[in-house]
C-alpha cells in the first residue's frame, strides 16, 4: 500500500504493509500518477524504510521515473534504502545509470 503526502513543490511516497518494491506497487504507483509530465517542476521523494527487495519491474519504474523527469523537468529521490536493497542493486544484471539511485540523506528523508 502506498502513502502519498503532497507538499507544496515535492510528492513524498512511503510503502506501507510490504517489503516490496514490485509489480504490485508500480501499479499501484501508474494509478496514483497516471500523467506525471503534470509534476513538471517537483520532486517525488521515494523512502524506502522497510523496502528489502525490488524486482525487475520495480528497477524498470524507477528507470522509466528518470527518462519522464528528464523529459518534463521533474526530480525525484530516494531514501533509506536497506542493506539488502543496497546489496542486490549490485548483483542485478541491468544497466542502469547511477543517478537512477539519486540517494538523500536519512535525516532530509522527512
């Protein structure tokens, strides 16, 4: 289940009730943000507290945030990523541009 605050220019997303980044929340995600070219100017904050483990889809969501954000001037985020997450982001066998991983730090994470 996801939770979503909006502030005045950034969009903080939180994970509730799983340990997943998957298929399920990136849908979950498409149907809370059906249009993001409308975010034009914000910043998403992802924290991933909890999150231990993100599949192929999850990696491709966060890819696709990066060409969309580019593309209609948007940032996004991620914070409290977990040892484990952190550990299968170098195991994974994608090519994926560092900045996929736009990391802050814990204490802005609020």
């Amino acid at each position: 289940m996801l939770v979503i605050n909006r502030n005045e220019n950034e969009i903080q997303i939180r994970f509730q009730h799983t340990n997943r980044f998957n298929f399920l929340m990136v849908e979950e995600l498409n149907e809370a943000f059906p249009d993001l070219g409308k975010h034009s100017g914000n910043a998403f904050l992802f924290d991933f507290t909890g999150i231990s483990f993100i599949d192929t889809t999850g990696f491709r969501y966060l890819f696709f945030l990066l060409q969309k954000g580019r593309e209609h001037k948007f940032d996004y985020h991620i914070c409290n990523l977990s040892d484990e997450v952190k550990e299968l982001i170098g195991k994974i066998d994608m090519e994926l541009p560092p900045e996929i991983f736009s990391v802050k730090e814990e204490e802005s994470c609020s």
